[in-house]
C-alpha cells in the first residue's frame, strides 16, 4: 500500500496552508482530453495550438522536457488567438495559454524555483487577462485560483495572505455561472470547482479568528455539500467517492455524527478492491485505506498529504505577522 507523507505544520499562517493544500489536490485534476472547446469562429492556427497541447500531455510521463517546451509553444499560440477572438469567445485562448504555462511550472523541477514562479505568473496573468476580457469566464476563474495557489507557495507566506479571501470569491463566482465545460466524460469545470471547495472548507480549520485575520474560514458542513454535488455531477470518479467520505468521516469524528462516520466508513469500504486507473488513484486507494483504520485523520487529508495544525502556534503566528 502506497504510504501517503504525513505533514505537520505547527507554525503556520493559515493562508499559507490554503494556497499549499489548494494546489496538492488540485495539481493533477485537470488532465487534458482528446476534445475541448474550440471557438466558436474558425481560426486556422487553432488547431495548431491544440495539437501542440494534446502532444504535450501525452508527452508528459515519457519526456517532460520536450513536454514543457510543447506547452510553452501552445501557450504562446493561444496568447496570440486571444484578440482575434474578439467578443466571440473572450476568455477562452486566455485560459488555454493559462493551463498550458501552469502545465510548464509544474514540469520545471522544484529546486528552479524562479523559472517556476516565472510560468505560475504567467499563468495567473493569463487567467486575469481572461476574467477581463469575459468577466462571466468560469474556466478563468478556476485557473486564477490554481495559479495564485502555485505563485503563494513559491513566494512565502507574507504574499500568500493576500489572496486567501480572493481564492475563496474566484470558486464561489465560478460556480455561480454554472459552467458547462467538459475535458471529459467525468471532467467538468463545474465538477472540479466543487470538488476543490470541498477540500478548500474541509482542510481550512474553522476557528472563529481565522475570518479576521484570512477573510474566510473552514465550514464543514459546507464542504460536505460541495463534496456530494460534486459527486453527483460524476458518480465514476474515485477521487470524487474518496472526498465525500472524508468529509463525512470529519464531521462525524470532529462534531460526534455517528451517522456521518457510518456513512463514510460504507463508502470506504465499498471502495475496496477496487482497481486504480492512475497514479492519483493509487494515492486515492491508499488514503482510503488509511482513513478506514483512522477516521480522525479525515480531517487532514488533502489528497496528497495529511496535515496537522496546532491553533495557538497558528495564531501567534498571525499576530505575529
């Protein structure tokens, strides 16, 4: 059984933990599909840049060089559709070209810490760009919010507590417009939306302080709703099945909901034996596993990591800062 890394973060500001756990959840959500929205006017180099984009990612495993430099070439093809787009499809080459540079960030190995930050602001600046040429661009939204995750963890935590509150308004915005872009059959804007505020209220811890100093604090119950829409837009996904136990298993664990533990315990276990298509449902697999013999630590779980947090260290921390 793959054995997920245990974090504990006794002294750290909150925002910074948001934006960290954000993008270890959301880091490998979106894998790119053989089809995506095409504009609605035809551009003849449009093919292109989505041929450049499909050889990237099927690149990514074998050879994440030539993968990078794939992306890179496909976000500079998409930045220049961009205004020939018009009022046609304002947002949608800014969010492709956002995609592709966060794509080249998280190839980059993590020790290039400057040519990363280079390409997750790039990205962030794209998806902005995107949100004011189409104020209404859901994808945008949700690409902002990733980007600025990437940007606060490789800056520090005295930038990342600036942007804690403007993530939390990017999803709730982006959900409001009830998007309707797919990249699959279990793929949706809409569905990874609520799938990350669901972890976004879960693992953000819910103390009263925390709206005075972040703007926004943790919400089970919220969560939990989130995790069941979710779920209810793609019953197939794993991921989705694993995020709905947890947050039941941290609702009935923290506030003492025999119900909720119940539930999430059956969901676990009816998840057993069941085979992972990917990496990431590996880690699904094995978190399970985890948290069928530790329910407490639902709580904590991001999908890549556990986390611990200690509350005073937190705020001394905060006041600190």
């Amino acid at each position: 059984m793959r054995v997920l890394p245990r974090l504990v973060l006794p002294r750290l500001v909150m925002t910074r933990l948001v934006m960290t756990l954000t993008i270890s959840w959301l880091a490998w959500l979106w894998p790119l599909a053989a089809h995506a929205d095409a504009p609605p006017i035809e551009l003849p180099d449009w093919a292109a840049a989505e041929a450049l984009e499909q050889e990237a990612f099927q690149r990514l495993e074998d050879d994440p060089g030539a993968a990078g430099a794939r992306y890179l070439e496909a976000a500079s093809r998409f930045e220049e559709l961009a205004p020939t787009l018009g009022q046609t499809a304002p947002g949608l080459a800014y969010w492709r070209a956002a995609r592709c540079r966060w794509f080249v960030g998280e190839i980059l190995p993590v020790e290039e810490r400057k040519q990363r930050l280079e390409q997750f602001n790039a990205a962030e600046d794209l998806a902005r760009r995107g949100i004011e040429a189409d104020p209404e661009c859901a994808e945008c939204m949700l690409w902002k919010f990733i980007a600025m995750g990437r940007v606060a963890t490789n800056r520090g935590l005295v930038y990342g507590m600036r942007g804690a509150s403007e993530m939390a308004d990017l999803l709730e915005r982006a959900i409001a417009l009830e998007p309707t872009h797919r990249d699959g059959e279990d793929n949706s804007t809409l569905g990874n939306l609520h799938y990350g505020s669901a972890i976004f209220y879960r693992v953000l811890p819910d103390w009263l302080w925390l709206r005075w100093v972040l703007g926004v604090r943790g919400d089970k119950e919220r969560a939990l709703d989130h995790a069941r829409i979710a779920l209810s837009l793609h019953p197939q996904r794993l991921d989705y099945q694993v995020e709905v136990a947890s947050q039941l298993l941290c609702v009935g664990t923290s506030e003492d909901e025999s119900e909720s533990l119940d539930e999430g315990l059956r969901i676990l276990e009816a998840l057993r034996g069941e085979p992972a298509r990917s990496l990431r449902e590996e880690r699904q697999v094995a978190a399970a596993e985890i948290m069928l013999e530790e329910p407490a630590k639902s709580c904590g779980y991001t999908g890549d990591a556990w986390v611990e947090i200690d509350e005073r260290a937190a705020a001394a921390v905060a006041e600190d800062d």
